[in-house]
C-alpha cells in the first residue's frame, strides 16, 4: 500500500481552524504550567497535526518517532524565546483561522469586512487590553469582532455593527475560552499592524496604506494612536461616505483608500509648488 504523503504546515496561512484552536489551548497550558517545556508543546502539536492530516504509524518503530521529533524540532518559526526566559507565540498574519465559534462569526481573513465603525471599536479594546491587560476589555474585543450571522438576503455575512448593543456582544461571547480570546487578539494585533506595514490587494491591485499612519517606528501599533476619531470627522465633513454614521458604516479598507488618495493628492501639490 503507497503511503499518505503527509504536509506539514511551516506558515501560519498553512493552519485549520482546529490546528489553531489546539496550538492556542497548548499555548495557554505552557502559561499556566511551569512543569510543561516549549518542547513538550511543539511535540504535542506536532502529533495532533501529523494525525489529523493522516499520520497512522505506530510509536514503538524508530522511523515514526523521528518523523514526529522531526517536525516538532521545524516549529521555531511559531516560537520566540526571549533572554530574559519569556516564551512568545509568534502570530504575523491576517489569515482569519478562527472564522468561528459557537453561531458567531469573525472577521474574514485580512480584514475584508471590517467596518470603520467596527474597526475604531475593536481598536480601542485592543489598546486597552495591551497596556493593562483586562479581561473585560478582552472580552469586548471579542464581543465586538463576532457576531451572529447576518441576512444572507442582503448580502450580509455577519450582523451589522452597532456601537449601542456592545454590552450585548458582550454577554454573547463572555463564554468564550481565554486561550480563544487570546488567539483573536493575536490575529487583530497582527491584522493592525498589516494594515501600517503591509500591502493589500485591492480589486487586483497592490495598496499600502503606510502613508495615511504617522508613528515612529519605535512605537507599537498596538499603542499608537491612529487618531481614527479625526479621521471619522475629516471623512464624514468630505461627505464621501455621508454622515459620520455612514463613515463609520464603510467598509474600513475603502475609507482608507479615501485618505490614501487625499495623501497622494496632497503630496502631488506639494511637489508641484516646489517646482
């Protein structure tokens, strides 16, 4: 019989849902138990990966304990070890591997159906969460970024966002495990600083929204303010959108695509006057 070839995943864009639910649950695990070794968690994902991608051999054979040492030891990317002993997991991607829990919905992956309303929200939670470490505003963040589903009459994936009914969202979500909440921060901090640093591919093309953001690069992007009340205000006086209502009921991405072109346009002036 030929054998499964088995891929093992070396991005995080490569990961299932449950392969991250795991990784999360194992990581909050090696939080709580200083029995439990950096090595002992990428053993045990290693072996949840390799079986639930088709991986039957058995333990006692000398080939098969390699192949699970083998690629457990291929797992330092997802890992950072610090000096001073901290163990980090080490998310950087925008792929949305928890699009669900329960009957609620996230985000789609890179961010695709954020609002700005929700985005200015969600951004403020995680803020807070980052500098205090609440976890009622970690909750919040989560309460606010899943959602029941929307009508799929209207074209709607995830129930409109509104600022009114956070207390809701909430209660909605406050079950939700604390390796899970953690695992959304992750991917939200991630999400934030793609969206400073990285590019985007915008009706087939590249966008980099680096420009519309002023911060030294010093700073966090999760500490940074990005001034997003101003740039509600500046956008809604333009009328582009509509009211301040409607801006914050945008699609995030295309109020950005707004003030990216104000910046191109304004930069364009300016070397034109200096000419």
């Amino acid at each position: 019989m030929e054998k499964k070839e088995i891929i093992f995943p070396d991005c995080w864009e490569e990961l299932t849902p449950s392969e991250w639910c795991h990784l999360l649950k194992l990581r909050g695990r090696l939080e709580s138990d200083n029995r439990i070794s950096l090595m002992d968690v990428k053993r045990s994902w290693a072996y949840f990966v390799l079986r639930g991608r088709g991986w039957r051999e058995g333990f006692r054979a000398v080939e098969p304990l390699a192949v699970l040492e083998n690629a457990a030891k291929s797992l330092d990317w997802m890992w950072k070890v610090h000096e001073n002993g901290v163990i980090e997991l080490t998310f950087d991607s925008t792929e949305q591997l928890l699009p669900k829990w329960r009957r609620y919905r996230g985000p789609k992956s890179h961010g695709a159906d954020l609002t700005f309303g929700e985005f200015r929200h969600a951004l403020a939670y995680c803020n807070n969460y980052t500098q205090e470490h609440r976890p009622d505003m970690l909750t919040a963040l989560c309460g606010v970024l899943y959602r029941n589903a929307g009508n799929s009459k209207l074209g709607q994936y995830r129930e409109p966002f509104n600022a009114n009914l956070i207390q809701l969202y909430c209660n909605r979500i406050h079950k939700m495990p604390d390796f899970l909440k953690w695992g959304v921060y992750a991917w939200f901090s991630s999400f934030c600083r793609f969206l400073t640093e990285g590019t985007f591919i915008i009706d087939g093309h590249e966008v980099c929204f680096a420009p519309v953001f002023s911060r030294s690069k010093s700073e966090d992007v999760t500490d940074q303010s990005l001034g997003l009340n101003s740039i509600l205000f500046s956008v809604a006086e333009s009328g582009v959108f509509g009211s301040a209502k409607d801006t914050d009921d945008a699609p995030l991405l295309r109020v950005l695509m707004k003030l990216l072109d104000d910046h191109n346009k304004a930069e364009a002036l300016r070397k034109e006057m200096k000419k």
